[in-house]
C-alpha cells in the first residue's frame, strides 16, 4: 500500500525513490510487524484469556508440562496479522507471489484455527482428525501446486545444490512434489511446537534465510553470478520473509520461556505451509531440509519412533517423540532444550547460505 502510495511521488520528491528498492522496504516490513506485535501482543493475550481460549495438555506427555495447561493459546493469529498487515504496507501488491502467500497463509492458519477451536469445544487435546486436517491442508498446497505450475515462465526444474549443472525437469511431477513439501513442512513445525518458544526461533531464522534467497533469486544478475535459478518477481517475497521475522521476534517475545502464549496449531500449520511455499517459489526446495533442518528432525523422530514401536511390538527408540521431549526427559532444563535447538537452527541456515558459492 504505501508502496503504491509513495513511489509514483518520486517525481514529485526524489527520496520517495527508496521505496523501489526491496532491502529498504523489507526492513520496515521487519519493524513494523514487530511493532505490531508489541502494541497489540498484550490485548490479544488479554482477550484469549478473557474468553478462556487456553492450551489442553497432551495426556501422555512429560509431567513438568501439565503446569502448562491454561495458558493462553491460538496466538497464531498475532503472527498472522502482524505478517499481513505488514506485507500488505510494504509490498508491491500487483506481484502474483505475494498474493499466492497471503492465501497459503490464509488457507493453513484457517485449518489450524479451526482444529484449535475444535480443542476447546471438546475440551481435549484433539481437534480436526487427523484425516480431516491433512485432506485440507493437500487441498490447499494442491491450489498452490497448480498455481506456480500455470504460472508463465515458471521453471518446473529441481535446483540440487552443489550440483550448478544438474537440473532435472520434473514436468507434471512438480506438483506432487510441491504438494508434499507445503504439506510436511507445515506438520513438521506444527510437531516441532512444544516447548515455550521452541518453534518460532527456528522458524524466524529459517525466514530470514529465505529472505535474503527470495531477494537473490529475484536479481537476475546476482542470480546469475551465484549460478541460481532466476525467478522473475520473487525479490518480492523478501518483504513477506521480512514481515515474518518482525512478527516472529514480537511474538517470541510473549512465548518465550516461560511463556505468556503459545501459537496453536493456526499459528504453526501457516508458519511451516509460508516456508515451504517461499522454498518452492525461491526454487530452493532441497534447501529447505536444511534451513529447516529442526523441524525435519522432529518429523523424522516422530516416524522413527511410531514406525519402531509398531515393528518391535512396543519398544522405543527415543524416551518420548518429537524429540525435544527426549532431550527434557533425559534431564535437560525446558530453556536449555530451546536455546539448543536455536543455535543448531542458526548454524543449519548458514550451512544453507554457504552452498551458494559451493557451486
């Protein structure tokens, strides 16, 4: 909005030329949801406990969580609307892949929202059946799918990092590949969400690294220089990254340890359908089990350890999945768990970063 508002004054008043530049408006995407967060962060966790919108705890998790129960949950929707409402001033909105996010967003946090208000009705740690909530979440990463592969111009090729000349054209099987990236990197978060603040560092960082692919990606000589699919228009996607790493740094700042809000699924299932979408348009897909190297071992543990247990007729591999919980039933204070798993988050995004010279 303020995009379209001010850059057609440069003629007017040279400095309103800033505002064609991404760097500089993706920084005031970053301040303003961050903003956002603070000034608004306080009443929505007032209402969400005026209307006893609390967190069911999972029955057979770890004793030291049941202290938990009550807290104030669906915080999701602050994430979402600082996100959106900062894209939206910062973004040029006539660009297709902002558009595309907004509904990923829109889409997720909607099938997230309605399995936490399911939790509440039925008082239970259970919403949405399982069923019901991955047919939706296929439906909507189908549409997204479907949309990038009518999309003029899209290259349907796999990026393989280290590997500038290998690129195989996988046609019409992008669109399950697609499909299936949106849809475990959004359950992949959505596991991770455990402890206070667990997953939205990672999610934060993981976003500031596809900020600076998306604006890469959307320079055609940089593009060229690194050897990287150029992808004309996602620059753009930068401001949304942006926008998320403010929204993610206000509400870390309410959930982390101890935590004042937790994001509910409406929160984690839009956070993890954004990365992978930004991985798949970024053409950056097998990045993404690197940036998001967290959330694919959480997965993983947690199909290693079902998959064990069903095989050996009860035995465990892990004291508890998704493994965060393995680590707090080990000994491991809840904020040590945490700052952990931030730390080997940021050092997986900057392993991530370097395979663009590693070419």
């Amino acid at each position: 909005m303020l995009y379209h508002l001010f850059y057609p004054l440069k003629t007017v008043f040279g400095g309103f030329n800033v505002f064609r530049y991404i760097t500089f408006r993706s920084i005031y995407a970053i301040l303003t949801a961050l903003i956002i967060c603070f000034l608004v962060g306080p009443w929505v966790i007032r209402q969400l406990q005026k209307y006893q919108i609390g967190q069911y705890i999972r029955e057979d998790g770890p004793a030291s969580h049941f202290s938990k129960a009550g807290t104030p949950t669906m915080g999701g929707i602050l994430i979402i609307g600082a996100t959106l409402a900062a894209t939206l001033l910062w973004a040029d909105l006539t660009n297709p892949y902002i558009w595309l996010l907004i509904f990923v967003t829109v889409g997720f946090g909607g099938i997230g929202f309605l399995d936490d208000y399911l939790k509440l009705i039925k008082k239970h740690n259970r919403g949405l059946s399982g069923r019901g909530k991955l047919a939706g979440q296929i439906v909507v990463a189908a549409v997204v799918a479907g949309w990038l592969y009518a999309l003029p111009g899209f290259d349907t090729t796999l990026t393989l990092p280290f590997f500038k000349d290998v690129r195989p054209d996988l046609g019409w099987g992008f669109i399950p590949l697609a499909i299936f990236i949106i849809v475990g990197s959004a359950n992949a978060v959505n596991l991770t969400d455990g402890l206070d603040g667990l997953a939205i560092g990672p999610v934060t960082i993981a976003a500031a690294f596809f900020m600076i692919f998306a604006y890469l990606s959307g320079n055609i000589k940089i593009a060229e220089y690194l050897q990287i699919p150029y992808v004309r228009g996602a620059g753009e996607l930068a401001i949304f990254c942006a926008a998320l790493v403010g929204a993610g740094m206000g509400f870390l700042w309410y959930n982390s340890y101890p935590a004042q809000v937790f994001m509910g699924d409406v929160g984690a299932l839009a956070l993890g359908g954004i990365l992978g979408t930004v991985a798949i348009a970024t053409k950056q897909e097998i990045l993404l089990a690197l940036v998001g190297g967290i959330f694919v071992v959480e997965a993983l543990s947690v199909i290693i350890q079902v998959t064990f247990f069903k095989v050996t007729n009860g035995r465990r591999i892990f004291r508890m999945a998704p493994i965060h919980h393995h680590y707090e039933l080990k000994g491991w204070p809840e904020p040590k768990v945490i700052v952990r798993f931030w730390i080997l988050a940021l050092i997986l995004g900057l392993l991530a970063l370097s395979t663009l010279k590693l070419r």
